[in-house]
C-alpha cells in the first residue's frame, strides 16, 4: 500500500455549487412563463357525482374559456370528444367551478 493522499481542492464544493445554481437560473431565464392548466367540475342530474376535466390553457386563453369550450361539447348532441369518462350524457351540463393552476 502506497501512502498517496488525495489532495482535493477546498473551495470545489462551494464553486460546484454557485455553478449548478448559476445553470439553473440561466435555464429558468430562457424558460417562457409556465404554461397553466385548469381544472373544470361539472354537474349533471343524469351523470353521477362531478365529472372534472383537466386541460392546458393556451398562451392567450382563459380557464374559463377552455372550461366553456369543454362544456359546450358535453351539451352537444354531434360533439365527438371524450369527456367525463366517455360518457355518452349530452345536454343537461352545468359548469360548477374554474381552478386554474400553474402547470408543473
């Protein structure tokens, strides 16, 4: 067994450390705002319990708007999307709540 040392730098954590937190900033700067997602609950005497929809809201949109979009398909009688557990309920649909959040 040779009696080498390891010789490591003091200061390699700490420079380490301010680099990472440097590329990570860089990164969140380059970064467009988050986009956000919303969650619309909706009630139907027909459909049992709430049926809530979670979809991405558009750069320049509403959850409120995503939220109408989504409702005026459930009380569409020709509207093909899926919603609700594919639900084949159509008309009778009531927006109960908005809630928008940041999209992680």
């Amino acid at each position: 067994m040779t009696g080498r040392r390891q010789v490591v730098w003091p200061g390699a954590a700490a420079v380490l450390a301010a680099s990472l937190f440097a590329l990570t900033r860089l990164v969140a700067a380059r970064t467009p705002d988050a986009p956000k997602r919303v969650t619309c609950s909706f009630s139907n005497p027909a459909y049992s319990g709430y049926c809530r929809e979670t979809a991405d809201v558009p750069k320049n949109g509403t959850g409120d708007a995503v939220c109408a979009d989504i409702l005026a398909c459930l009380n569409d009688t020709a509207c093909i999307k899926t919603y609700c557990q594919a639900t084949t309920v159509r008309g009778g649909w009531k927006l109960e709540s908005v809630k928008e959040e940041e999209k992680k």
